[in-house]
C-alpha cells in the first residue's frame, strides 16, 4: 500500500526530471549567436546598419545553427569549446570546418570593432612589437590591406602572433583561420580579422572592396585588440 501510494508522485518526479534534463542537455552543448555588442547602426557610415543586420542575424547566424545541425553527426563536438575545435578541426568534415569556421571568425569580428572615435590605440606593448616586426603601424596596415584586397574570392585578412612571439600578417580562403590545424594555413593567434566575403561589404561597395578596407580601419576596437595580444602570449 505504501509502494502504491509512493510510486505515482515517484513516477512523476522520474517523469519531470527526465524531462528537465533529457530535453535541456542537448541544449548546454550547443553553439548560441552572440548578439552584436553595438547598435547595427553604430558602425556608420563605413558599414551601413542593413549590411550589419543581414551580415550578423543571416550570414553568422545561419553558421551557427549549420554547426549545431552537426552536432549529431559529430557527438565530439558537443565536448568542445568554440576555441578548442579550431585546433581540432582536421577531425571533422567539411561542413563543421566551414560552419565552426564561420562561428569563429564571425564572433570576433564583431569584438574587434567599435564606433569610430571609441576604439582607443594600440597599447604601448603592442605599438612596440608592431614597431618592430613591420617597422610602424601604417606599414602594417599597407601590409594588411594588401592581404585582404589580394585574397581571391572569399576569406579572411589576419593580424596574428606567431607561436614564436613575433607578429605576421596572413590570409585564410572561406571560413577558415589562423588557429585551424590544417595544411596551407600559417598558424598563429589572430588578433584582428577582417572579413572580405562580398556579403560584408557589397551593399554600400559593390566591387570596391579597397574603399570597405580602408574605411573598416577608423573602425577597430584596439582595446580589443591589446587584450588579445596580452593573452596570446599567456602560457606559450
Ligand atoms: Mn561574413
């Protein structure tokens, strides 16, 4: 009589429970969009709010819910942070490169910008290694626009630190970047990534993609950029 008069609520209890976590399990692991850390209209007039909303809400959007569409393909990836799967991402197919690529990439592209005038400078710390490794910071951003008006196609121009400490700029086709364990790639910590897909610009440039380029740069969020430069050199 006791067993029957406990085990409903028991039952019921087990019922709820597994409804609490077997539904929101699955959920802990997935891949979420970060919102935009400004107004879509705080980066005018060098990007236009429409190419914003389209560019965050659609395009990385769109990367994130294709990498959760993996998931079940890849139980791995559940168990990985979106940082660590760049360094593992040869174990995986396609589709998890180009999607997790995406979220990556996409997610610090909107870090490292902020309404012009409100990015601050380069600290003193990087100023010197930027002094040092392409002698100022307007060489450096000639180095880098040439990387980003030369990549064919779509892709990615890159400001990394190197495993050896030393600056370099890079470029990566598609979704990928400079943390993926892949041939062909020039390894490093990317510390400022600008995206030269047509989808980023082609709204208020069409085919100028050097107007984009230079106009993008009264736009980086160099607080940012200093704290990644202080933290990639942390353990290494
Ligand atoms: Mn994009």
């Amino acid at each position: 009589m006791l067993f029957r008069l406990l085990a409903r609520p028991l039952l019921a209890g087990l019922t709820a429970l597994w409804l609490l976590f077997g539904t929101a399990l699955p959920a802990w692991a997935e891949f979420s969009l970060p919102p935009l850390p400004y107004a879509a209209t705080a980066l005018e007039p060098a990007i236009d709010a429409t190419t914003m909303t389209i560019h965050h809400d659609r395009h990385h959007g769109a990367y994130v819910s294709n990498l959760n569409g993996q998931i079940a393909a890849n139980p791995a990836l559940a168990d990985l942070s979106l940082d660590a799967l760049q360094g593992q991402i040869s174990a995986f197919p396609l589709a998890v490169r180009n999607n997790g690529g995406g979220h990556w990439n996409h997610s610090q592209f909107w870090a490292v910008l902020a309404p012009a005038g409100q990015g601050g400078t380069p600290s003193p710390e990087l100023l010197a290694a930027i002094n040092k490794n392409f002698g100022s910071l307007e060489a450096l951003q000639t180095q880098f626009n040439q990387a980003a008006a030369a990549r064919f196609g779509s892709g990615w121009a890159w400001l990394i630190r190197k495993a050896d400490g030393s600056l370099a700029i890079t470029s990566t086709a598609n979704q990928d970047n400079p943390l993926m364990d892949l041939p062909g790639i020039e390894r490093g910590v990317p510390l400022l990534g600008l995206d030269v897909w047509e989808h980023a610009y082609y709204l208020k440039y069409q085919n100028r993609r050097p107007d984009y380029i230079k106009a993008w740069w009264a736009l980086v969020n160099w607080n940012e950029v200093n704290g990644r430069w202080a933290r990639a050199g942390v353990g290494a």
